[in-house]
C-alpha cells in the first residue's frame, strides 16, 4: 500500500561505472515514489554540503563506489545522519565509497577488502567473471524476526562476495562465509557481514553487500532486502 505521507529522499549517485550507478539508482526511484517520496537525485555528493538541502531528507540511497568527498561534504553527510536523515546502499557504493575517510568508515560500520577470485589466477577466464563464486547469505537465526529479512530464508547467489572489514556496533542481519581454497593465503574460513544495520545519532543506517550488477539487484530476495532497508533507514 502507498504511503501518502510526503517524504524525501535523496538520492547520490557516480563513482566507478562497473556498478551502473544510474541504472542501478533509476531501478529504485518508482519504489521510492510509491511509496511516498518526493525524490531527488544527485550525481555529485555537493548537496551534502548544502544544510539546508539536508536538513529535509528523510533518507539518502547513496550508490556512489570509489570516489572522493570534499570535506565539507563529509561533514554535512554525517552531520544530516547524526540529526536523524537514514542512510542505505548496496554493495560498494556504500561499503567502498570514499576509501580513506575514516570518519567515513566509521559512520557505515563496515569497507570492503576483497572479493576473492573464483580460481587460481592462471585459471581465470578474465571474462568480467573473474570474482563472481556461488555462496550463501546465511540469515541470523536470532534476527529473523526484523523487518528487513522477516520471512526470507538463506539464499544462493553467483557474483562477487564481499570481504568486509567491520566493528562491533553493527546489528548483523545476515552474513557470508568465505572459503579458504588450498590456493588462498588465508588459513581458515572468513565469516562477513553481508547484511547489517547502524545507528549514528539519530539516524538509522543500512548496508547490504550484495548488488554488483543489475541482475543480482533483481534477485527477489536482495531487491526485498534493500527494498526494506531503505524504508527501514528512512527518518520516522
């Protein structure tokens, strides 16, 4: 059912082009309309700097991976969490977005490391493929009553799996095991969040890992995810 109460959300957009960042933010802007938000869109992080831009945004989907932000940007973007605006994303446009910025780092509780090769490197076809494995989200048993997975089961995908180095202050909702192949420098099994939740301040964060392409955000149970994450995050 549609939400009539007008809301705004933000949403910032650009960095590298492997992860389609238009397309990928276009997919989302009727589920943002239809259910109740004015929608604005960004392709430079500059509004975060704007205050007064900011200070109306309930929600900003950021899907922007490898990029830089000005300092006044970062300040406006974790001054607008810290108040109360929800912040979600998917993939490295949230978790590989302004590497470096540690204040950054530290407001999304989570950056990406790796996303291990599927073979040996002699093995690869060097198809674009290289990275994508077959792996699980594990959904916590403990957290399968939030409303972000509530009724979701583990599910299988087959692209890039996400090594992400994070802290305690995450409430996980799902997480991925990554191997330790015979030819992997690592010596034991790496378990790492894949789906989690934040709050800074006010303001409520969310971050799924998976979303590499178009076709892994139309799996039905990672479009629900982030689908639910973005309201979840959004400013009550």
């Amino acid at each position: 059912m549609t939400d009539t109460t007008s809301r705004t959300a933000l949403v910032v957009r650009g960095g590298w082009d492997g992860h389609s960042p238009v397309e990928a933010t276009d997919s989302f802007l009727a589920f943002l309309r239809d259910h109740g938000f004015a929608v604005r869109v960004e392709d430079a992080t500059a509004v975060y700097a704007d205050a007064d831009a900011m200070a109306g945004v309930d929600v900003i989907v950021q899907c922007n991976t490898m990029n830089t932000i000005a300092d006044e940007e970062l300040t406006g973007l974790i001054g607008a969490v810290r108040a109360g605006t929800g912040l979600a994303g998917w993939h490295g446009g949230i978790a590989d977005s302004y590497r470096g910025r540690v204040e950054y780092l530290q407001l999304v509780g989570g950056q990406f490391v790796d996303h291990p090769a599927k073979a040996r490197p002699e093995e690869l076809p060097h198809d674009g493929t290289d990275c994508f494995v077959d792996y699980t989200v594990r959904i916590d048993p403990a957290k399968r009553d939030h409303p972000i997975v509530r009724g979701i089961d583990d599910f299988t995908l087959t692209t890039e799996q996400y090594w992400v180095v994070s802290d305690a202050a995450n409430d996980v909702l799902a997480t991925t095991t990554i191997a330790a192949r015979d030819f992997d420098a690592w010596a034991r099994p790496v378990v790492s969040p894949a789906v989690w939740t934040r709050q800074w301040g006010r303001g409520r964060i969310f971050v799924a890992t998976p979303g590499h392409d178009l076709r892994t955000l139309a799996s039905p149970p990672v479009r629900t995810v982030i689908e639910r994450g973005i309201l979840w995050a959004s400013r009550s």
